[in-house]
C-alpha cells in the first residue's frame, strides 16, 4: 500500500524539504517589506528618496536570498519582492533619485 506510506505535502506551502531556514525565510521577509514599501512609497512623487532607496536595498537583499534560496517558497517570495523593489527603485529614480536632486 503506496498511499499509507506518503507523507502530506499539501498543507507544506511548496516547502518541500521540511526543514527550517531561518536566513532564506529573514532575507525574504525582508525583501518583501522592502518592495511593498518602495512600490507604494513610488506612486507619490516627493517620496522618492524612500521608494528609491528602499528599492535598491530591496533589489540587494533579493539577489543575495536567490543565491541561498532551498525551497520554491522562497524563490516565488523573492522574485516577488524583487520585481517590486525595482518597480519601485526605478519610478523613485525618474522622479528625483538616490539624493534628492542635489547631484546633477
């Protein structure tokens, strides 16, 4: 009997390994946080500083968790996080950039 000796993965999350990753899962809550904020902080025009800045830290965090990422779960949530990070760095660059225009 195949079926009695399977485990439940269906309630896993597309965890699959079943172990804990306390880095990967940090890098990715941090990530996500990042993005939502730089994408939302985006849509207004004199809060660039903090949608572009939150955005290329955003965009660093992702990166360095996609190459210590184990699950699916995690790469999704990045990726994630990391297209909002740069949707968010790069409309925080067209309205005023890293330093407010003071460069330039």
């Amino acid at each position: 009997m195949a079926q009695t000796v399977r485990t439940n993965t269906a309630g896993s999350l597309l965890a699959t390994d079943h172990k804990s990753h306390p880095l990967q899962d940090a890098l990715l809550a941090v990530t996500l946080v990042l993005g939502v904020t730089a994408f939302i902080t985006a849509q207004f025009d004199s809060l660039h500083l903090i949608s572009s800045w939150t955005g290329l830290i955003g965009i660093f965090t992702g990166a360095s968790g996609q190459f210590i990422s184990e699950t699916t779960r995690q790469r999704f949530g990045l990726i994630l996080g990391l297209g909002a990070s740069a949707i968010g760095f790069f409309l925080g660059m067209a309205h005023g950039g890293l330093f407010g225009g003071i460069i330039g």
